[in-house]
C-alpha cells in the first residue's frame, strides 16, 4: 500500500467513523431514537421492522436495547406525545 491509498483509506474510515458517531449521539436521546426510526419506517415492510433495525442499532452501539420491545416502544411514545 502506498502513502496515499493508505492516507485515502484513514480518510475512509475516518468519514466512517465520524458518520457512525453522528448516528450514535442521535439515538442515544429518547427523542433522536423517534426521530431515526420515523426516518427507518419507510425502508421496512413494517413499523415494527424499523423499530427492530433502530433498537439493535441502539445495542450494537451501548450494549443493551433502549426498550424491551416495540410495545413498550409505543407507550413510551404515546406518554410524550400526550404529554403525560
């Protein structure tokens, strides 16, 4: 590897990672989680499908999921936006 493919693959993956930590601190809030999986909706067969790739995301990057399900995901929701 040369020094500019290695200096273009660290500018890859720094984007890479620059990118991945953007999408972390998003979900990380209660509201940025909503907002994300509203952005996933459209590209699953279902809402629960998105809310399933969004909470495994969620996982991957903190080592637990946000909610138990996609239920306890809809309380939550509904309680907010009641403003309960």
């Amino acid at each position: 590897m040369t020094i500019s493919q290695h200096y273009i693959a660290v500018q890859v993956e720094n984007e890479r990672l620059r990118k991945e930590n953007e999408l972390m601190r998003q979900i990380a809030s209660t509201d940025g989680f909503y907002e994300y999986y509203f952005k996933q909706i459209t590209k699953y067969p279902s809402r629960i499908d998105a809310f399933n790739y969004v909470n495994e995301l969620y996982e991957k990057y903190f080592g637990s999921k946000r909610y138990k399900n996609y239920w306890s995901f809809k309380r939550t929701v509904n309680r907010k936006l009641s403003g309960v």
